[in-house]
C-alpha cells in the first residue's frame, strides 16, 4: 500500500507540474511579447488610478490583466511562486462575469493557493487534492468579481500551512525574490514573492501564527493582518480544517500602502457580511480613519523585544528607525513592557497544536515532503511522556533555561479539559492586554519588531519554529497587525556584536540566531510592525501611511525591487 500510494504521489505531482508549465507554455500571443510603453504605464499606476481609467473607458481590464499577467511570469521563472495560471479564464471573466462599474473595476488579484476559484484545484500543497477542481467560486471571490477585480494567479505556500517557508511536493520550493537562497516567507509566501517582484499589486493570503507579515517582512511588501469577522473566511481550503482555537484569519497584501488601504476599503465596502455569514456587519469607518490620519500628535509604544528572542542587529535598527522618525515628527514615543508575550507564545503554541498534528498529517500520502518546522513540532509531540519529561527537567534544571523547557514541557495532544483550560489562560490573557492598554500604556498605537531575524535560508525553519512570537501574539491576541518594510540589511551596520554569544542563548533564541549572518543576509528587506486593537483595521491603516510619512522626511522610505 506504501509504494503504491508514494508511486501516486509522484505522478500526481508531476502531473500537476507538467499542467502548469503546459499553461505557460500555451498562453495566448499578446502574454509573449516584451512589455509595451503603454504596459509600464499600467504598472507605475496605483490601484485607484486604474479604477479610474476602467470608469472612465481610458483603458481595458485585459489589458491591464496582460500587463500584470507578463510580469507575474517572469516573477514565476525566477521565484516559483505561482501555483495556478487563471489568464484565458481571467480574460473571460473579463468580459462576462465582473463589474466594470465596482470599486476594483478591472484589477488582477493574486490569490493564496487555498482560496477557492471554481475549476480549479485547492491542493494546498498535498497531493490528495490534486484532481479535485471546485464547481463554484468561493465567498471571496464572489465579491472581488462582484467588486470588478479578476482573479488571475494562485500562489504558492507550504503543506501543513505552518511555516515561514513556502515548499511543497506538488509545486516545489518558492524562493525569496531578493535571493533565491533564502525563503519568500511562509505560509504566504508565493504572495510576497509574487508582490515584491512587481507581479501583482493586491494579493489575498490568510494568517494564523503570522503568515502574511512574515512573508511581507522577508519578501519587502506591505500586509494587514485583520481581526477575525473582518474578512470572509469561507470557500477556502485548509491544513487544520475545524482548528478554531487560534482561527486563522484571511487578509489582504499588497505591493503599496496606498494599495493595501484603497483595497481593504473598497473590499470591506462590499458589505462581505451579506456573502459570507463569518462576517461581522461592520462599515468601513472613515471617522476612525481619518481621525488617525489628521491627529496632532500621537502616543506610540516600542515594544523592542518580546523576551523570548531579542530582535537582531538589522530588525532592531529598523524599529529605531521608525521610532526615531515618529519622534521627530513631534509624537510620543516611548518604549512598553506589555503582559507576558512569552505566556502568550505557550499558550498559542498549544492551542494551536491541541490535536497533536493529527489533522495535518492525516494528508499526507507515503513519502511526501514535511515542512521541517512542521515536522519538528510532530517530532516533539510524538515523543514518549517520560523520555519528554526527562527531557524537559535534563533543559530546565541542566542546562538551565526556562523559556525552552516552558514550551517543552507540556507539549502533547490536549484532552477536552486541557484544552478548556488553555482557552480559559487565553481570555485572561485578553483581558490583561485590554486593561494594560487602555489603563497603563495609554497608547494609540504600537511598533514591534516582525520576527526576530530577516528571512530564514531554506530549511531554516527546523531550528526557527518556534521563533514566531512577535506575530502569533497578535494572533491570540485577536489584534490587527500591518507590516511595513523599512530597510534591507546592511552587511556593515547589522552585524552581531563580538561579545555576542550564541551558547548563552535560550533554545528558541539559538534556533533563531543559528542562521543569521548579516553578510550573508544583506540586501533582504526588513520591515516594522504596526499593532492596533481588535477590529481596529482602519486606525493601523491610517497610523501606517503616518508611518510611512515621517519615514519620507526623516531617513528615506524602503525601495521597492524595479519591474524589469
């Protein structure tokens, strides 16, 4: 049975492959030519101004479908970030099914291989799904074509969905645009790659342990991670379908800030509650918006490190960074020590994981490719009790480090009352946070750190699993979260120090910091993250482009990789 399953597996894949490089192969003439004048014209312009030029009948949606249908190859042939190729079915779509008149009248949209287009496949990198195209669109994409968008790419991503890579058996490894050595990111990662190159200007990922700002902040795009019921979550795909401990939450990328705020404005003025029953009724609140848009001054809170993983010499500059341009600009900013992020990560860590990775392995066929990361954690979760507790008193008490044991020690599946009292350690966190916030820290906002390093190097994530806690916090939290890239590394400021010493480490820091090396790491983007309170999407949208604007007078803002 073995055999034959792996034999399948194989076949499946490669045929899987061999249909997409038949696409490519095959696409209509006008995808084959060089970019035209008037194609570089289309992609210097913003979102809205195309919207304006569809309105307007200045230009055509296959035309700019075309444009961005180019470059999304070229960024294809170097990163591997697409799974599905949409453009005879965009182009029909075009023509037939969207609304010229919508918000998003005749903008491509690249989607996370897990959102369902009818006709097409959501194998969510396992093979068990290959052959099993969708009869309908999903809720998601009901609005964006209702909305005048067109679904034009699905992107790659990694089995499990719970990484910050993006390798799987049936699309192969995705790699980071800036360099193909290290990861685009994960889970989102074939968006990231795909944005960064200049292939598509608006993506949708999905985000339960940081899946659309690590990829962002690797990769050099822009990400909005939303609070739950602000954006659908039905007709999709999953790793862990039923896992609702820590709900993974979809949510919109892009290539601009500018982009990212027309786009989830114009996406949230859908009224996607009247698709999707997940959605909480909630307008789109321009009063919120533009009272952080035009707000005199502002309180900021640095939260520089979460006490698990300092943040690296190139992630912490870039934080300085924008506080030191905030402080400039006349604001508040003042660094914070919030409820326990490193509870926060225990917490998160198990809920997420209450099964045991059951549900993600069980699709698995014989001799398919894990996440390393992924299978580090079914490693640890598999090991017999005692040789674990053993193991955990050997860490705690020999090598003396709490914070690795901590997250060791009770790290098997969860009974119903395990679970309920984990859930119950969750709320009481929550309310922590909400009284520190509003009480002690008085902020309007805060500024952390993404991740502790830049991107990791392929395979990276068997030692950094668990080096996640600057995003899965938020995600416990149910806070909205944005990413702005800031900076690349630089080989001479980023350097660790010479009394920097990993063996002093705990064993989250050492799996982090095992792989960072600024020489070899220069030139990766590194970006900020930007945290509001729940449902609090149009405030962390507005303080982002406040952001962005003291950057702009005081230091530069980050440069986005050239369209070729």
């Amino acid at each position: 049975m073995g055999l034959l399953e792996y034999r399948q597996h194989r076949r499946d894949c490669q045929r899987k492959q061999a249909e997409r490089a038949s696409k490519i192969a095959t696409l209509p003439q006008p995808y084959l030519y060089p970019l035209s004048p008037q194609e570089r014209m289309i992609l210097g312009k913003s979102i809205q101004e195309l919207v304006q030029d569809v309105h307007k009948q200045i230009a055509r949606p296959v035309d700019i479908l075309r444009a961005y249908g180019k470059v999304a190859i070229e960024a294809h042939k170097k990163t591997n970030c697409v799974t599905e190729i949409l453009f005879p079915e965009a182009e029909e779509w075009a023509e037939r099914e969207i609304n010229l008149k919508g918000p998003l009248a005749g903008i491509p949209v690249s989607l996370k291989d897990s959102i369902q287009v009818k006709g097409f496949d959501i194998t969510v990198g396992y093979s068990c799904h290959i052959g099993k195209p969708y009869v309908e669109d999903g809720s998601m994409v009901k609005i964006l074509k209702d909305a005048g968008a067109i679904p034009f790419v699905k992107t790659n991503l990694p089995t499990t969905l719970l990484s910050f890579e993006s390798t799987n058996d049936v699309w192969g490894r995705c790699t980071n645009p800036h360099n193909s050595k290290y990861s685009p990111g994960g889970s989102t990662g074939g968006e990231a790659a795909l944005l960064a190159y200049g292939g598509s200007r608006i993506g949708i990922g999905s985000d339960v342990a940081g899946s659309v700002r690590a990829p962002a902040h690797f990769s050099g795009c822009y990400s909005l991670r939303c609070s739950t019921g602000r954006w659908p979550k039905m007709g999709v795909n999953t790793s862990m379908p039923g896992q609702e401990a820590i709900p993974s939450v979809f949510s919109p990328m892009a290539r601009t800030l500018n982009d990212l705020t027309y786009f989830t404005r114009s996406f949230i003025g859908m009224k996607p509650w009247t698709y999707d029953y997940t959605v909480h009724p909630i307008e789109w609140r321009e009063s919120m918006e533009k009272e952080y848009r035009e707000k005199n001054k502002l309180r900021v809170g640095v939260m520089r490190t979460d006490g698990v993983v300092d943040p690296s010499p190139a992630c912490a500059r870039a934080l300085e960074k924008v506080a030191s341009a905030l402080s400039a600009e006349g604001h508040d900013v003042f660094d914070v020590k919030p409820p326990s992020p490193y509870e926060a990560l225990v917490i998160a860590s198990q809920l997420l994981l209450s099964d045991g990775g059951q549900t993600f392995m069980s699709f698995f066929r014989t001799g398919e490719l894990n996440d390393p990361g992924a299978a580090q954690m079914v490693f640890y979760m598999r090991l017999p009790r005692p040789i674990k507790y053993l193991y955990y008193l050997w860490v705690k008490y020999v090598k003396r480090d709490s914070i690795w044991a901590g997250l060791l020690r009770h790290w098997h599946p969860k009974s119903a009352y395990e679970y309920w009292q984990l859930a119950y350690r969750r709320e009481s966190l929550k309310a922590k946070w909400f009284t520190w916030w509003s009480e002690e820290a008085k902020m309007d906002f805060m500024i952390t750190p993404p991740n502790a390093t830049p991107a990791v190097p392929h395979d990276g994530m068997h030692d950094a699993v668990s080096s996640c806690g600057y995003t899965f916090l938020f995600n416990l939290l149910d806070y909205p979260c944005g990413i702005i890239p800031v900076t690349h590394v630089d080989k001479s400021l980023d350097q660790l120090p010479p009394s920097f010493n990993v063996r002093k480490l705990n064993g989250v820091a050492k799996g982090a910091y095992k792989h960072y090396d600024a020489t070899k790491l220069a030139g990766l983007p590194v970006g900020v993250q930007v945290v509001g309170r729940r449902l609090e999407e149009e405030k962390v949208l507005a303080v982002m482009e406040r952001v962005e604007d003291a950057l702009d007078k005081h230091g530069g803002r980050y440069q986005l990789m050239e369209v070729d």
